[in-house]
C-alpha cells in the first residue's frame, strides 16, 4: 500500500511539473507571438505612412495622343500632361509647357521625314502596306512633385525599307528648380563621365556577348 502511495504522490509531482512546465512554455509562445503582432502592426504603420508620403508627392496625369495620316503615312505620338485646375501650382504648369517643349524639339523632329509623300509606283495590292510610320509611346518611372522621369519608345518606318528601327528617349525634369535634368548634371563638374560609361558599357557588352 505504502509502495502506490508513493508512486501516486510520485505520478501527481510529475504531472504537477509537466503543467508547470508546459504553462511557461505557453507564456513563451504568447511573448513570442505578442513580439511578432507588434513588429508586424510597426511595419505596417511604417507602410501607411511610406504610401500617404508617395501619394501626397504624386501627380495625375493624361495621356495627350497627336495623330496625323497622310495617303502615304501615319503618325501617332503619345505624351503625358500634368492634370491641371485653378489652383494649380505655377511650376507644375511649367511641368507641362517642358513636356511638350521636349515632345516638339525632340520627338516631332521626325515629322518632316514621316510626312515626305514617296513617289515611287507601288503595286496597288500593296498600297495599304507601303506607308511611312512613326510612332511614340510613353512609360512613366517618376511623375511627382520632386521628380519627373519619363521613358519615350519611339518607332519609325520609311517606304522601301527592309524594316523600321527603333529609339529610346528620356525626359527627367526636377519640378522644384524647373530644370531639365542631362545627364552632366548627376556628376561632379569636370568629372570625365562619358570615359567612365563607355568603359562600362564596352565591358558590359563583351560580358553579354
């Protein structure tokens, strides 16, 4: 009788113990899972503000598309332009008239080539073919208050030839200081900077091909 009291008092110690141990293990779990709740609910906070930031800075915009067809071509430049209103700040206006400045010196260089009537006798069945074409599409990496950057992709094909070619222009603009942003702006003055980057851009080639 002696020997199972023992053991009872024995098995009832341990289990106490087990209860025990599993209840600061619990507690351990709860720390760990409260830590993480705060950490993630912080991150989040630090997201919400991070966004409302970016999206106080950002500007809406519009597409503007200028479109022209001949009987022996086709022209399509697309461009953005700042959403304007009465309250509009005056740089922002700037923003725009600097877009289109750029679009007319920089993108509609083409036209007079694009417009050029060829005389050539074409086949008839190859009438709807045989068209010069120039072609302007946009993408937007930056269009806010501090920083505009904008991607221009532009095609072109002449009557006659093989296939047409392909460009790529860039616009960055800082809205603050109203100045076109080149490309001797990012360095410091009297940096040979063209050396350096076709250095890169050479070795960068042979290691791709």
């Amino acid at each position: 009788i002696r020997l199972v009291e023992e053991k009872e008092k024995a098995t009832r110690k341990h289990i106490g113990e087990l209860k025990i141990c599993g209840m600061k293990e619990d507690r351990s779990i709860m720390k760990k899972i409260k830590r993480k709740i705060k950490l993630i609910t912080l991150l989040l906070l630090c997201l919400f503000f991070a966004s409302s930031v970016i999206a106080e800075n950002e500007l809406s915009y519009q597409k503007i598309t200028f479109k022209e067809d001949g009987d022996r071509y086709s022209v399509a430049i697309e461009y953005p332009q700042a959403k304007t209103s009465k309250n509009t700040p005056q740089n922002i206006k700037t923003l725009n008239k600097a877009i289109f400045g750029f679009v007319q010196s920089s993108l509609m260089d083409s036209l007079p080539e694009a417009r050029v009537e060829d005389t050539l006798d074409y086949d008839d069945e190859f009438e709807d073919f045989w068209k010069n074409e120039y072609r302007v599409e946009f993408s937007i990496d930056s269009f806010s208050k501090k920083i505009v950057s904008i991607k221009f992709e532009c095609y072109q094909y002449n009557i006659g030839a093989v296939h047409g070619y392909s460009s790529i222009r860039t616009f960055n603009y800082d809205p603050i200081t109203d100045q076109i942003i080149q490309l001797k702006d990012i360095f410091a003055e009297g940096t040979n900077y063209l050396s350096q980057i076709s250095v890169y851009a050479i070795k960068d080639l042979f290691d791709q091909y």
